[in-house]
C-alpha cells in the first residue's frame, strides 16, 4: 500500500441524504460540493465556483448539472462548465476539480487525493445477508482518526468509560494474541470476562457458550470489532472514519448481528443502547483532544497492553510518507487484567 492517507475511499455521506439538493462536504480541510448527475450518480466537485468563487453547495441541481448559486453557472458532474446561463455563446473551456465519487454498501464514498487510487472502497461485512440484522450510525467526533480507531479498538477504556453498561472490570488476566497483517492488525482476545455489564446480560448467551472476540484495525482508517459464539451468535462493528480536518473525524459505524427472526426486535434496543455508549467516547474523546490542543499537540504514553495503538501509529505514519508501515505476519502475546 505505496499510497497516501488521502488516496484511499472515504464515506461521504450516507446515500439516502444526498437527494435534490448538493450537499457542502468537508473532508482533509478541503470543501467539497457534492451533488447527483444526469443519471443519478454521485459527483464530487471543489466547492467554489471559478467564476467569483462562490461556493457551489449553495446551488441547486438543475437536469443533473450543478448551478452556482451566483450566476448560475451550470457544471456537470466531472467539473466541465456546460452552461452560462446569461451568454447565448459555448461557455469557455473551465473545468472545477473533481474527485472521484461512487456509491456502496448505502454510502457515497470520495477519494480526496490527486495520486493512484484504491480499487473499490472497502466493504462493510455481513450487510443484507441472510439471518443477519444492521443498522448505522454517524457520529461526529472532536478528535483525530487516531484516536478515533484506537479508542474503538481499546478494550481496557471499556471498564471506566462505559462501567456497567459494557465492561466491569473483574481484573481477571486476560490474553491476547497480536498480529500483523498485509492492511492492518488484529488482536485476539482469551478468556475475557463477560459478566455484571448491560451489554453482555441482553446479549450474551451465558458464560458457558464460549465466545471468539477480535478487535482488527484495517489501514488507512477502519476499526472492526467481532464477536461470535458457539450457539450461532454473533456481533459484528465496522467503523469507517472520514477526517474532517486535522481535529474532527466524521465516523461511519455499522452494527450487525446474527439473531435471525429476533434480529429487528434486538435492534430495537441494541440501537439507542450504542448510542448512549458511542456518545461516552465522544465525550471522553472530545475533552482529551481539548487537552491536547492546549497543549500544542498529543504527547502519548504506550503501553504494551495498549494493544493496537502502535500498529495503527506506523501505518498512519508510513501512509502519511513517514516510514515504512509494521511487516505483516508478525505475531506477539500481551497479558492483561480487564
Ligand atoms: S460565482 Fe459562480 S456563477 Fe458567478
Ligand atoms: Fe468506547
């Protein structure tokens, strides 16, 4: 993976919200104009007009064309300007940049880069099969995609940040198994308490049913958690993270389980409960990255039981041009009490 952070496919937005209208999208610090062409598929445009630099996402789609809300200079989907409406000549050659756009797994996705761009956006698992239930989710974070990622994939922050609702600490040892991969790192998870937490009292099928717990970063800016357990059952959380700047991510999260029949009763639940423990990250998230800017930058300490943080660390870094990303098949143990 030669590219960097930016040429690789990052949800925009979730389909069902690009309609009529243009969206104003924000992704690296760069403004976006989002829009539907002609025949419905999703365009992303610089979000400022060449002519006096208005911004685009306050037009309106006119036969597939985005117009400037200005003028109404009409542009299509690949930036080409095709229509001035006040001039009865061909419109001069004028091109907005454009970056490329593609709809998936119910989500539009855009690659901000201007290098060699990944194949297809990555896709989110178990979604529409057969037995299984989802529903998403979007949550604005004050913080970095790092710290994004590795909060998802953090099991100790579980026992203080949502104590009860998903994690009571018990400080029973707990092994985990580290490895690296070709895109990314996986951790595997032994003997993992489960008890005296919400969560695991509506979900878990008791302690007798053994369980397989994963928790897997996927560069340049996914974390996937899963459980799964003899009987069937089985959890599944995707989060895909869209730098908004250098300080906010926007992230993308899917939540699928394996309950057949019972699955949309389970969601009516499952749903607010993710929320309500989303919204603890967030908050936790949001004061620390205040923290840190008063202080001028993060300035962490990494412990070996931090698990994930130093594999997510050096591709971020090596996607960011700055060494070289962890050698894959790499494999580590680390003892912890949760
Ligand atoms: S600024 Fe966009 S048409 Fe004039
Ligand atoms: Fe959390």
């Amino acid at each position: 993976m030669g590219r960097m952070l930016e040429d690789h496919w990052y949800i925009a937005c979730p389909s069902r919200k690009l309609k009529r209208q243009p969206l104003a999208l924000e992704i690296f610090g760069r403004k976006l104009a989002l829009f539907r062409d002609e025949g419905g598929r999703p365009a992303a445009l610089e979000d400022c007009c060449p002519h006096r630099n208005a911004s685009l996402s306050g037009g309106r789609v006119v036969h597939g064309r985005l117009a400037c809300p200005y003028h109404g200079w009409e542009f299509g989907g690949e930036g080409r300007l095709l229509r001035v409406p006040y001039a009865p000549e061909q419109p001069p050659a004028c091109r907005v940049k454009h970056y490329p756009c593609v709809e998936q797994d119910g989500y539009v996705w855009v690659c901000p880069g201007d290098g060699e761009l990944t194949a297809a956006p990555m896709v989110f698992p178990h979604l529409n099969l057969p037995g299984w239930t989802s529903f998403r989710m979007e949550t604005l974070f004050h913080a970095t995609v790092e710290a994004c990622l590795e909060n998802f994939l953090d099991c100790p922050h579980a026992t203080h940040v949502h104590r009860y609702w998903f994690r009571t600490p018990t400080a029973r040892p707990v092994k985990a198994v580290v490895r690296t991969l070709e895109d990314g790192a996986v951790t595997e998870y032994f003997q993992e308490p489960r008890e005296k937490s919400l969560v695991w009292s509506l979900l878990s099928p008791g302690k007798t049913v053994s369980m397989k717990h994963t928790d897997r970063y996927l560069a340049p800016a996914t974390s996937r958690v899963d459980y799964s357990f003899d009987d069937g059952r089985a959890y599944s959380i995707t989060s895909s993270c869209t730098p908004v700047d250098d300080r906010h991510t926007r992230v993308f999260t899917v939540i699928s389980f394996r309950r057949g029949w019972l699955g949309p009763l389970v969601r009516l639940f499952f749903h607010p409960l993710s929320r309500i423990i989303i919204n603890q990250d967030v908050r936790m998230l949001n004061q620390a990255q205040e923290n840190i800017e008063a202080r001028g930058g993060p300035d962490f300490l990494a412990l070996e039981q931090d698990v994930l943080f130093r594999p997510i660390m050096e591709w971020r870094r090596a996607l960011r041009g700055e060494g070289e990303p962890p050698q894959a098949d790499r494999e580590w143990q680390v003892e912890l009490k949760l």
